[in-house]
C-alpha cells in the first residue's frame, strides 16, 4: 500500500482503486450533522412535552369532574337538609327524636319583650 500526503489529501491504493479521504475532521459536515441533530432532538422534545401537558389536562379534567359530581352531591344533600329545617313538625320530630327534648309546659315559655311593649304575648 502506497501513501501520498498532499496537503490534506491522503491517496491510497487499494486492489487496484484510488481511494481519496480526507486528512482531519471535515468541521461543515460535523456542523451540519450536530445542527441537524439539535433540531431533531428540540423538535422530539416539544412533542413529548406537548404530549404530556396533554395528558396532565386529560387527569386535571377528570379531577375536576369528579370534585364536581360530589359537590353537586353534597348540594343535593344539603338542600334537602335546608327544607327539612324550614319544616317546623320535622324539626319537632327531630329535637324530640334525635336530641330527646320534651315539650316545654305554657308555665316554662319565658318571653322577651322590646322596650314600651307589655309583657307576655299577645291574646
């Protein structure tokens, strides 16, 4: 095998072919190849990141939906708690009940008077 040096072209002879290559690293190419993969791996990160932002709104979403069903739940709820208690006979039945009051005698009912007004009620 025969070398040539010629400023930064090496000649070879191999099998009866000349082979050219380059001296060095060839720096444009180099550039090009790096530039080609910063723009390449920039654009697969955007799309990952795109993709996952998706899919973290996707669980937000649904998060919130549920949050939302209880909510309207305990709205339900305590609307219907709410006219329970404007229901004068079902607060009754409830401090009888649950909190085990008794009915207080006419002689027990103490009742507030404003000033320049009589007291007791009025019959």
């Amino acid at each position: 095998m025969t070398v040539l040096v010629k400023r930064e072209w090496i000649k070879r002879k191999r099998s009866s072919q000349l082979v050219r290559e380059r001296a060095g690293i060839d720096w444009i190419n180099f550039g090009r190849v790096a530039g080609l993969l910063a723009v390449a791996f920039t654009a697969a990160f955007f799309y990952i990141w795109q993709h996952l932002q998706i899919i973290r709104s996707g669980y937000e979403i649904e998060n919130l939906r549920r949050e939302l069903t209880t909510l309207r739940t305990q709205n339900s709820l305590l609307a219907v708690e709410a006219a329970s208690m404007a229901d004068l006979r079902i607060t009754e039945k409830r401090a009888i009940w649950e909190l085990n009051m008794i009915v207080a005698d006419p002689g027990q009912i103490i009742y507030g008077c404003r000033t320049g007004e009589e007291n007791g009620p009025e019959e």
